[in-house]
C-alpha cells in the first residue's frame, strides 16, 4: 500500500497553479507544476512535458475551479525579444481561441485530463510554445474532491462548510466530529461539542461508483490559541497499516510541547518523528497537537487509510484422535473423537479408514464404528482444511 496523506487546505475554492516555461532552443523537459496554498495535490502521471521552437519563451500559469469545470489563465510571464501580439489556446477539447492579451478563461463539459498547449507570437513572427497534462474537475473513476472549511465556532458549537467538494458523479457526504459522533448527508452541519478541547473532524464523500474521497480537519474549540506555525507529513507505506509521521510547531512560548493522537484510541508523546502501526484497516485522523509554555494550542490533522496486514500463510492440518471401546452398547464397537485436530483456518472432513476394508468421511469431529469380530485394527484418519490440504495419523486399535 502507499497512502499520502495529503489534502487541500480548508479554503472556498480548488486552486490549481501550474507555471510552464518553454526554453529557448527546441527542447522536452520535464515540467513539475508548482501547487498554489490550498492547491489539491498534482497526480505525478499529470505531469507533462513543455516544447518550444524559436526564441520566444512560452510561460502560463492557471487556477481551475473543480465544481464549475472552469480554470482561469495566465500567459503574462511570456516574454520575447519582440513585443508579444498574439497568444493562441488550445484546450485540448478540440476547442482553441486567439487573444491579444495574456488572460483567459475556458469552461470544459466535463471533468478529465486535458493537454493544454499555449502557442504565442510575437511581432517577428517568432513564436514559442507550452503544454501541459491538466486537471479539470474530477474525471469519471476518479475519488471525489473532499474538502470543508470550519465556518465559525460559538463557544463550544462548530459549523462546517463543505458546498466546495465534488465528484464526477452525485455524492454522499458523511462526517465524523471526532468525539464519537456522526452526522450524514448534509452540506454544512453545525456540531455543538461537550467540552472544550480539540476534535479532528473527518468528512467522507462517496460517488455513485463507490469511489471515496476523504478530508480532516484539526478543531480547537473553547481553547486559547497561541501557536505561531506548525505542520505534519508522512506516509504509510513500509509495512501494511505502519504510518511514519513528522511534525514540528514554532512559537514565542517556548517550550512547545507536541501529541500527537492516531484516531485510534492510542497516543504518542512530545517527539517529533512517530511511527504507529494500526491493529485494523480502516481510515482514520491522525493529528498533530501543540501545546505552548501559556497554554496556547494549535492543531493539525489529515486522514490516513490503511490496509490489513496480509493474511498468514495457510499451514497444513494436524491429525489426531482418541478413542474408547468402553461402555459401547453394541458389541464390538468403538467410540472417536478427532478433537485433537488443528488447522489454523478450519477443518472441513474427517475421513476414517477403519482398517478393515470400510472408510467413510464425516463433517463433524466424533464418530463410531462397529467390527464384525474383535480383533487389533490399524484406524487411519485423514483430515482435509478449507484449501485442501491433508494429514493423516494410523494408530492401532485392540477391539474386544
């Protein structure tokens, strides 16, 4: 598994800036976009390559609006040896447009991935061109776009607003306040808290394709603040359900003292590089808070999700068996019992092979046989497990 736990900001709008600088000389280079504050975090295969022919440099960033299928361009960092009189967009929709100034904005029909090239032209006729693999909206098969501010808190009641996540389908929104209580589908829920303290808040989306998307949020209710920065990464990707974190707060009342609470009922103390392993998969808050030589308090939080340690290998069956001649009400009869037998997943036959000509396999663990005379007979039980995998044990019966 490799899970990052990044998320956007709690802000009003999904922001996405991406700078291209196309160089001189006709070229390909790798182009890593630079995320604006509160930007949902670029996929690495989104990213592309820019090109550019003749000395004209290319240069766009752009900010895209997830719910509206809308982002808004910026070409003014363009420059060239001579005034720049054109700048012609390609959406990568089959749509392109020519402006004489370096802002434009495009609406698309539908979320997907669209390679938006930048041609511009100077008054030579010099050109340079740019391109980029964007993002817009969320396209089909891929997890909503999950984000919510915290609105304003009254003493100890909270409202939240969520109206900015959206997925490529209708959506499901479910919330969790932290403190062991839920509330479903609602846009911008108001939670009134028992007590002061500080509260990861989690908020789930689901699409009509079941894909989920998830955003947390650390609440400091009825608490001083005080905290001048702080912030926390990881990843849970060495051993299934292990997560390894970093954080740090700085602040003018020193000493700050750090917790950090997994969302699993389990906390670590004041250190700065955490690991925790998780008993179950699931998703949980993991949160990060600082607490000043005042009493000041400051929080950060993000969701995790964690996978289930990979099953043990499935052993073979063991074979075992007692038995009485004692007490039977028929001559010449015996009782077993194969309760001895372990499997570590489950025994599904017992298979008895009597020593006399006659087997026969039973579902449960005792059974009886009878002999036509007495006699010492070598009894044979095999016992099979859910994958089919057998053992057998023989040991010799004096029957009277």
């Amino acid at each position: 598994m490799n899970t990052r736990p990044r998320q956007p900001a709690t802000r009003a709008r999904a922001w996405l800036a991406i700078s291209l600088l196309a160089a001189a000389s006709a070229c390909t280079d790798s182009v890593n976009p630079t995320l604006a504050p509160g930007g949902p975090t670029a996929d690495a295969t989104a990213f592309a390559s820019a090109t550019v022919s003749g000395p004209a440099k290319a240069s766009w960033s752009a900010g895209c609006y997830y719910a509206q299928l809308m982002c808004t361009f910026d070409a003014s960092s363009s420059t060239s040896s001579s005034p720049i009189v054109s700048y012609r967009w390609d959406w990568g929709n089959g749509r392109s447009e020519t402006h004489a100034v370096p802002t434009a904005t495009n609406h698309w029909a539908a979320g997907g991935f669209y390679n938006v090239t930048l041609t511009i032209t100077d008054s030579q006729g010099q050109t340079g061109t740019s391109s980029y693999l964007l993002q817009v909206g969320v396209p089909v098969g891929t997890p909503p776009y999950t984000v919510f501010n915290t609105t304003g808190c009254v003493s100890t009641t909270c409202t939240f607003d969520s109206s900015p996540s959206v997925g490529s389908s209708a959506i499901v929104r479910s919330w969790s306040f932290g403190d062991g209580t839920t509330a479903g589908d609602i846009v911008a829920p108001s939670h009134a808290f028992a007590a002061p303290g500080v509260y990861g808040v989690l908020l789930k989306l689901t699409d009509a394709s079941g894909l989920s998307g998830y955003f947390a949020s650390a609440v400091v209710v009825g608490l001083q603040g005080g905290i001048g920065g702080m912030g926390m990464n990881g990843d849970c990707v060495s051993v299934p359900g292990t997560c390894s974190f970093f954080g740090y707060a700085v602040g003018n009342n020193t000493p700050i003292v750090l917790s950090w609470d997994w969302g699993d009922g389990t906390k670590s103390g004041n250190l700065s590089n955490v690991s925790h392993t998780y008993a179950k998969a699931g998703t949980y808050v993991v949160m990060l808070v600082a607490t000043d030589a005042l009493g000041g308090v400051g929080a950060s939080a993000v969701p995790v999700t964690v996978s289930a340690p990979p099953p043990p290998a499935d052993a073979p069956p063991v074979a075992a068996f007692n038995w009485t001649c004692t007490g039977q009400a028929i001559l010449h009869q015996c009782a077993f019992d194969a309760s001895a037998s372990s499997d570590d997943v489950g025994i599904t036959s017992y298979k008895w092979d009597w020593g006399n000509g006659r087997s026969e396999t039973k579902l449960g663990k005792t059974t009886r046989n009878t002999w036509a005379s007495a006699g010492t007979y070598l009894v044979t039980l095999t016992v099979t497990d859910t994958k089919g995998q057998t053992n057998s044990v023989q040991l010799s019966v004096g029957v009277p």
